[in-house]
C-alpha cells in the first residue's frame, strides 16, 4: 500500500459502546475507522451508525481474538496496512470469583483478551508506525488495576500488565514520533459485566461513567498530553504522588545484601 493511503484507525472491541465511541470519535477526526470484533451484526450496527453521524464508511474486521488463527489476521492487517496511524486495544474480558472457583477457560479467555492480544497487535503495529515516525497507539487498563479485590486476582494482574507494558512502551518510544496513551476507566455501563460475576447494579450511579463520557475524557487526555489518563480522577496529583513514591521504590529493590531484619 502507499504512504498517500487515508489515514486508519483500528479499534478492537468496536462492537462495545466503549470501543463504538473511540471508532466514532476518530472517524469525526478525519480517520478511516476498522471495526474488530467478533459478533458482525452488532460491528455492521456500529458501521451504520458511525457512517450516519459522521458521513465516514467504517470498515468491519471480523475476528475473536481468542482465537490465535484470527489474531493472527489482526496482527497481519497492522503489519502490512501503511495507512494505520492509531490503534486502540480496547477489547477485555473479566470474570470476578475466588481464585479457587476459577473456570479455567475464562481465565485463559482473561489473559488471551487482556495481555495476548494487546501484546501481540502492538508489536505488530509497532515497526510501521517507527518507519514512519508517527501514529498512536491506546492501550486500555482498569480501575481495577489498582482497586485490587478477592475474587479480582486475574483481572487485576491482566490490567496492571496493561499499564506496565503502556509505561514501558513510553520509554522506549520516546522521540520516535510514535505516541502511546494509557487509559484507566472505572465502571462503565456496557456488557462487559454480563455473567462476570459482579452486576453493574452493584454500583452506585455516581460510580459509573458512560462509555462515550469516557473516551472524551481520555481523547481530551490524549490531546493534553497525557501519558497515563484516568477520567475520573480530580486532582492529578494523586497519580503525581503515586507515581513519585514508585519512582523511590523501584531503585531500592535490589541489593547485594537483604535488609537487616532479614539477616540472622
């Protein structure tokens, strides 16, 4: 494909309100949206829409990514489409029990979702968007990533690798014109909570943000800068802090000696 191609943004988890926003909100800012997911009568629904609000025809790319065949068709679409300059790794799963009570298929399903895919599509991506020196990749995390729960374990962990990879990936990049934004949501009204084990109900209404509320607030992050974007939080220097006191930690965690309590 050539360099004059439009300008493209692939959005996994496109058939979800919150993946349906971003694809909209790129498509109003001049991006040809494709649509990953794996029902396509709901990504048509999203497509029709999209083309109905902002005159943009958005392209479906029919793929469950737990399957490593279609990821892997994901994967190729980033490595060899010239025109893709942003990728949101919107798509996840969660499911909240005991560790113990675990269904082992939904945790591989939490993993595959959260950490392979992500991991897999990025790395795709990545060498087009260095090549040409531009392009924007979001990677979203979770609240839950740091309001760690007993029956959490795997989805925390799974959003806490989203947000590590997301810093790590900030630091490598940094002067290569490639641009990677973190996005940690709270609960959103979406199907996300269907048969996780915890009902949206659980929530009060003042815990709960809608989708497209969300992907505003992270687009306007994205615009300010914003290397990490938590819409609901009000006084940015909590992450500040937070932040600083992992910056005095992480130094001090490897020694040739153990503390003093540990030696006898």
């Amino acid at each position: 494909m050539t360099t004059n191609a439009p300008k493209t943004a692939v959005i996994t988890g496109a058939s979800s309100p919150f993946g349906a926003a971003y694809a909209r909100r790129f498509a109003e800012r001049g991006y040809t949206p494709v649509l990953v997911g794996r029902d396509e009568t709901r990504l048509n629904d999203v497509a029709e829409d999209i083309t109905k609000q902002t005159g943009v025809t958005a392209e479906i790319l029919v793929a469950d990514l737990n399957a490593a065949e279609q990821l892997e068709k994901v994967a190729e679409r980033l490595r060899t489409d010239e025109s893709v300059e942003v990728l949101v790794n919107a798509a996840g799963a969660a499911t909240f029990a005991p560790s113990p009570g675990f269904d082992p298929a939904a945790t591989e399903q939490m993993i595959t979702l959260n950490i392979t895919a992500p991991t897999r599509l990025t790395t795709a991506v990545l060498p087009g968007l260095v090549q040409r020196a531009r392009g924007t990749i979001v990677n979203v995390s979770s609240a839950m990533a740091f309001w760690v729960q007993p029956v959490s374990s795997v989805y925390s962990a799974s959003k806490s690798y989203v947000l590590t990879f997301t810093q790590a990936l900030q630091q490598e990049l940094a002067g290569t014109g490639v641009t990677v934004h973190g996005v940690v949501p709270g609960a959103m009204p979406t199907r996300f909570w269907d048969g996780s084990g915890i009902p949206l109900a659980a929530f009060p209404d003042e815990n709960v943000m809608a989708a497209e509320v969300a992907v505003d607030a992270a687009l306007a992050g994205l615009d300010a800068g914003e290397a990490i974007t938590i819409p609901s939080l009000v006084d940015t220097t909590n992450w500040e802090e937070y932040e600083k006191a992992r910056g005095v930690l992480a130094p001090i965690l490897s020694r040739n000696v153990p503390a003093d309590r540990y030696r006898r």
